[in-house]
C-alpha cells in the first residue's frame, strides 16, 4: 500500500500560511461475498446517477456544482428513492468536476465528443455517509442500511494519524472484485505556515542527475532517468513487435505485459526521494528552494527543433516539471519557502563577470572575460542563486555579498569548478519501509530490538505492525534463509540416520537384535569396530564428542537466547541487556551442572540421552506452547500461522511433552516403563 500525494494551497491575505492535502490509501480486509454484492449495487447505482448527471451538465455546460445540484436533485432522488440522499449530493460534485475538466480539454481541441464517458467510478462520501470507527474499522452508509468494514493499516496510515495531520470529513471508495475489497480514498490535512528563509538552496533539475547548491557546494544526485527511459522503451519496443507479429495491435497478452511495467514507479520513487532530501537539508538550516521557472510545458518548447524521435521521447520523460512539483509538495508539508526564477541563461553566463561561458562539447566551459573554468551545473545552480538574492521579481531579500576569501569565486581560479557528484546507489535506498528486504543476522537483531522497545513504550496490544500485501511479500523473503537452513539440516540429518536404519532392519533385526536406547550406542561402536577394525570406534566415538559438543552448544545458544528474548520483552529495565553478558551469568551454572554430572560418573551415551531428553521437553514441547499462545494471542491476522502449521504444532506439542519426560526420567531410571 502506498499514499497517493496531492496538495491543495489556500493562502490566507498578507499571511503565509496555507492548508496541505494528502490522500492516503487504504485497503480493507477481504469481504463476505454476500456483503459485497451490496457495494456492486451500490457501486453500479451510483455510476447510472453520475452519467445522467454529466450527460446533462455537458449539454447545458454547467460547471457548477450548485447549479448542477439545484437542476437534477429532485430527479435523481424521485428515480433512486432507495439511495441516501447524500450519494446524489456527492455525484454532483463527481460529475460537476469530470464535466469541468471535459470542457476545458474541449476547448483546447483535444477531443471531439459532445460530454465525456464514465469508465472508472470511485464513490464520493462525504461527513453523513462514512465514519472511522477506531483506527481499524470504517462504516459506510449504503442502501442495505450501515455496513462495517474492517481495514488494513499501514506505515503511511499510522504516519499521518500520528504526526498532527486531521482527518477530513469527505473520502473516496473503490471496488477490487477481484479480491473482494475496498480501496478507501482517507484524505488528510494539515495548517502550515511558510517561515522566512535566511538563506536559500538552489536546485538545477537536468536529465540524469539534481544539481544543488548548499552553502557554497555544488553537490550533484544521480538520477539515471535517461537509463530508465530508454530501457523500458527498448523493452516496450521488443515486446510490441513480438506480439503485433503474431497477433494484432490490440493483442491482450501484450497489453497485460505493458502493465506490469514499473517505469513511472521507478521515476517517482526517484524523484520523491530527491525531493525529501533537497527539503529535509532547506529545513535543517533554515532556508528556502530556489527553483526555475519552465512555464506549464516546458518538453514541448524544446522539442520544438529536435526531429530525432528517441530524444523527443526522453525529453518528455524526463519530467522536469515533476521533480519540481515533488520539491513543491515536499517543502509545503515542512513548512519550507519556495520560489521561482527565470533560468533564461543561467548556465551559459559567467556569475562573476556576467559574460559568456563558451563550451567545447563537454560540460566545463571557459569564461569569455575572467577565463576561469566552470562547470555547467555549477553555473546554473550560482545563477540561481544570485537571481534569488537579487530579487528577480520575487519577494526573496536584496544580495547580501558573498564572503570569497580574497578570491573572485569560492573555488581556486584554475580549478575547474566540478560538484560533487553522488551514485544513486550511494542516496537511494532500494526500499523505504520499516520493513526491508532479509537485512541479514545483525539487520534481524537491530530490527528486533527497535520493534521490542516500541512494545515497552506502546504496549504489544497496541503496536502498529504494517499489514499490507508488500510488507507481508517482505516478511515471507526473510524466512527463506531459516527455511533453507532448516530443510539443509533435515535433508543431512536423513542422510545419515539411513545407514543406520537400514543396518537394524537388515541386519540386526532378522538376528533380533535390534537394540534401542543406550544398547544401540553400544551395538554401533561393536558392529563399526568388528565390520572395519579398531580405527572405526575411535573415529566413532571422536565424532560422537564433536557431535554431543555441537549439541551441547546449540542447547546452550537456544536456552540463552530464550532467556534473552524473555527478560527484556519481560522486564522494561533489561531492554538493553547483551546476549553475552547473559552469557556470563549462565556459564556458572551450566559448569556447576556439567561437574556435578560428571563426577556423579554420568558416561557419554547418558549426557547424549539427557540432551535428547531436555531437547523434547524444553525446546520443542515447553517453548512451542509458548510460542503458539504469542502467535495466535499477539500477531494480526495476516501474521498468523496457516490452520495446517497450527494442527501439526499442536500434534507436536502433544507428542514431544510426555515423550521429553519420559525420556528424561528414564535417563536416571533406566528400567522406568509405561
């Protein structure tokens, strides 16, 4: 799930200040089929009133919702008596703002039909048909009466809920049919006030790379738009062909390939995060972003001369005009000033001299006057910047001076003035969510602790844990490497218990003399010694001590780490313990035991029976409970374990707990039977 951005800017006479809309997606839990035949009518009643209401508002040209509300109310509620009356208020608003925007493409010669067709249909609420129950459940008024729906929160949800944003009173719902369930459209809004500037940041925004300029250093963001748009065009451009080959133009195997493509994604997640650092930077020292101005279609004036159709296509793909609206967006949710200024010139003229910078096919020109070497993103971003400083038409303070240390520039005067150039790698993360992708053994342990000390704070109870389908996918891919290291194990396990079974139904069995318990050691080490001489039962029992030495250990590991997990998710003041200083409160006891042990002559084959006997009892019976009440108590419903794990826990459990103990009573009571 993701939060769809859209501002809305309402400044207040001789004040900064101004109101920013967000809309944030949310998804429901899957509905009763039943219950979501109620929304298809619904959803299908409302798509009939709002055609009517914009077949009728595009002959008679009204824009106006109030015009167009006065005109049809008493119609559509005389046709749909069954329906709130407030479903028809909001179809006017839909149908009022869909005929707005047809007029004004019509106007523009962009289409020739007399009013605009409904295709897709999002229904409108407003404060009478919607409420919020909690943070997890919405009810919507509908024809059938009031209907409760349970969602699925997610981090951009809890983001905006917690960190002052209000929520308003109008939303929009959506139908996947496919999945049965409800996209809610939650619009939220916050009152910020612009403060002033006492300095500024200028960004030049170019094709593959955001050059900014912060006090006095030029520091350039690779972008690589240019490698994604010409790779998702060459993929397009081999996949029309194949298909339009072998089928038409209109081939639906082709289209449903292009869907899946994630070109804009890719580009806006670009863009955004650019745009997130460039504010979070203004906003840490108190300045405003200098933009410039590239009027409402800046790709088509220059593509005007340009006849090679692979660069007009990047040049319209590169949306220059986008990462400067994320800025935008971005610096009013902060509360960060920006202004706009005529880049006429501003990377072809000296900022010193005032005269002109001549290129020689690269991007270092030479200034015509002073004959110092610039850098073409330099240039632009110090231009920027002086025609901020200079006013320009803007409300921006007068030029203060810069301190150049005796110099004309800040930069050595034979130098060439290049920026600091930084990978994409080195600034874009792969992911942006709380939950990454398998960051390793010490990413788990970070990660743990974080969400441990969160439950401290908030309560278990309480702990918003994302639920959407890609924080789940990235869940699933941790579990990999466990399942990977747990099938590796049993696969080596099975390998080499099999001789052995096959030795006993072979061999010992027909003879019956099939051992069991401490007997079967016994019978190995004679049967490995007589089969392959002397040297087998010193190899065997070497690798019996390495064996019971790693299960040991393990044991060891497993119970510290036990207690670990239980005191600081117990205990509030041992959140910051370190598993090696329970380590060190545990080697004591576990050396007072082994001695005890063994001068009380317990021999190897009984320390093997008792760590198989503590094993059932402790790791897989007492702490499986355990961990079952934590799942199925604790976990939201998208984490819990499938019905099938909990049966075949639930038999283990039950098999595993009287077994343990039989087990480790017979390893002090040998001739103990049931």
């Amino acid at each position: 799930m993701g939060c769809f951005l859209q501002a809305s800017l309402a400044l207040t006479d001789g004040e900064d200040a101004s109101i920013v809309t967000r809309t944030v997606i949310v998804r429901s839990e899957r509905i009763p089929k039943k219950l979501f035949r109620i929304f298809i009518e619904l959803e299908d009643t409302y798509r009939n009133v709002v055609e009517q209401l914009v077949i009728c508002a595009a002959k008679e040209g009204i824009t106006s919702f109030i015009k167009l509300k006065a005109l049809k109310y008493r119609e559509m509620r005389n046709l749909y008596p069954h329906l709130p009356s407030h479903y028809v208020h909001t179809a006017c608003q839909d149908a009022s703002t869909r005929v707005k925007s047809f007029l004004k493409l019509k106007k523009e010669g962009s289409t020739n039909k007399e009013y605009p067709s409904v295709r897709r249909i999002s229904i409108w609420l407003d404060d009478h048909l919607w409420r919020l129950e909690g943070l997890t459940r919405i009810a919507i008024s509908t024809h059938r009466g009031l209907i409760k729906v349970d969602l699925v929160p997610h981090k951009q949800f809890y983001k905006y809920i917690n960190s002052g944003w209000r929520l308003a009173s109008e939303a929009r719902i959506k139908l996947d049919r496919k999945e049965r369930r409800l996209i809610i459209y939650l619009i939220f809004r916050k009152d910020v006030r612009l403060y002033k500037p006492s300095g500024y940041i200028a960004v030049d925004v170019n094709e593959n790379n955001v050059a900014v300029l912060i006090n006095r250093k030029v520091y350039l963001f690779e972008t690589n738009i240019e490698k994604i748009t010409l790779g998702y065009y060459y993929r397009r451009k081999r996949v029309q062909e194949k298909y339009d080959k072998i089928y038409d133009a209109r081939c639906r195997a082709k289209r449903k390939i292009l869907r899946k493509l994630r070109e804009e994604e890719k580009k806006d997640n670009t863009r955004w995060k650019v745009a997130n650092i460039i504010v979070r930077e203004a906003l840490k020292h108190g300045y405003g972003v200098v933009l410039e101005d590239l009027g409402d279609k800046p790709a088509e004036n220059m593509i005007s001369r340009i006849r090679d159709e692979q660069l007009r296509h990047r040049i319209f793909q590169a949306a220059f005009k986008g990462i400067q609206r994320a800025i935008e967006e971005k610096a009013k949710e902060h509360s960060v000033p920006v202004i706009y200024v005529n880049p006429r010139n501003t990377s072809k003229q000296c900022p010193i001299h005032r005269s002109e910078i001549k290129y020689n096919g690269s991007r270092i020109g030479i200034c015509s006057l002073g004959r110092e070497k610039w850098h073409r993103d330099v240039v632009a971003c110090y231009n920027l910047l002086l025609k901020a400083l200079g006013g320009d038409g803007s409300s921006a303070p007068s030029h203060p001076g810069f301190n150049l240390d005796g110099s004309h520039m800040p930069f050595g005067s034979t130098a060439a003035h290049e920026p600091m150039g930084i990978k994409r790698s080195l600034w874009a993360r792969l992911k942006s969510l709380d939950i990454p992708s398998y960051p390793g053994t010490n990413g788990l342990v970070r990660f743990s602790d974080e969400m441990l000390k969160r439950v401290h704070i908030t309560g278990l109870s309480k702990l918003p844990i994302p639920e959407d389908e890609e924080t789940r996918r990235r869940l699933r891919g941790w579990l990999l490497p466990v399942k990977f290291d747990v099938g590796l194990s049993f696969f080596m396990v099975f390998i080499v218990t099999m001789p052995a079974v096959i030795l006993t139904i072979e061999v010992l069995r027909p003879m019956h003399t099939a051992p069991s318990g401490l007997a079967l050691v016994a019978a190995q080490v004679a049967w490995l010694t007589q089969t392959l001489g002397p040297w087998a039962g010193v190899i065997w029992w070497l690798g019996a001590f390495f064996a019971l030495w790693g299960t040991f250990y393990s044991l060891h590991e497993v119970y510290m780490w036990t207690i670990y997990d239980m005191l600081r998710g117990t205990f509030r003041k041992a959140v910051d313990i370190t598993p090696n200083k329970v380590r060190l409160y545990l080697w004591p006891y576990l050396v007072i035991v082994g001695s005890i042990l063994f001068i009380t002559g317990f021999s190897l084959p009984m320390l093997a029976a008792f760590a198989t006997a503590a094993t059932h009892l402790f790791a897989l019976a007492l702490w499986g409970i355990a961990l079952l009440y934590l799942n199925m108590r604790y976990l939201p419903k998208p984490y819990r374990p499938h019905i099938v794990v909990v049966i075949l826990a639930t038999i283990g459990i039950a098999v595993y707990l009287p077994y343990g103990i039989i087990q480790l009573i017979q390893v002090f009571i040998p001739t103990f039977r049931i």
